[in-house]
C-alpha cells in the first residue's frame, strides 16, 4: 500500500521540526485541489501517513511547509517579511504503491528536500 510521510528538521538547532502547519494539495493542470492540513509532532513527524492507500493516486502533489510561524516560535529574529515564510515543494508520483517520503530540512536562511525512504 503506497504512503506519503514527511519529516522535518530543523538543521540550524539540530533537532526536530515541532508544530509546523503543511498543507497538502493535488495539483492537476493548473487545478490546486487541497486534501488536508497537517500539523509536525514533536519528533517532526507526522501522527499518521499525509496519503495512504486510495488517497495516493499517481500525479502531481504540492506541500505547503508553514515555516515562518515555526521560525517566530522559536525566537529566531529576522526582518519582515521573512526571507523564508510559506516553503511550496511540488513532486510528483509515478508509482502511488510505493512509499513517497518528503522530508524538509529546515534553517532561517535556507532548506531542501529529498526522496527519502
């Protein structure tokens, strides 16, 4: 059964990623169809898989990683508006049977991302 996870972390403290807000969409053609708003747990994770089974179908997905109110919450100071706020990563599934593992890596100035297993 195919699955989509994430899992964010937060390079600059060297640890987990704790209540940040994704949003999760299905994008086809220039439609943006929202499935759900998910929030990290204190190990940066998810509670349970953002997609699995029927949800996961092949075709294009976009996150929306809410990282700017986590950045405030954590008293890292910066200028408004946020070199680094609303964080889109846009993927696409080719095989919706297998596992899409979408993690963040997350600091004030910069991130990136990754298939992970």
């Amino acid at each position: 059964m195919g699955r989509l996870t994430t899992h964010v972390l937060d390079t600059a403290k060297g640890q987990p990623g704790q209540g940040i807000t994704i949003e999760v969409f299905r994008l086809t053609g220039n439609e943006r169809q929202h499935l759900s708003t998910v929030v990290t747990n204190s190990d940066g994770r998810c509670d349970a898989p953002i997609l699995e089974g029927d949800a996961l179908t092949a075709g294009e997905y976009e996150l929306l990683f809410h990282a700017g109110g986590y950045l405030r919450a954590q008293g890292v100071e910066a200028a408004e508006p946020r070199f680094l706020d609303v964080i889109p990563l846009r993927f696409g599934v080719s095989d919706a049977s297998q596992h899409y593992h979408v993690p963040l890596l997350l600091s004030p100035y910069g991130y990136s991302t990754y298939r992970g297993s």
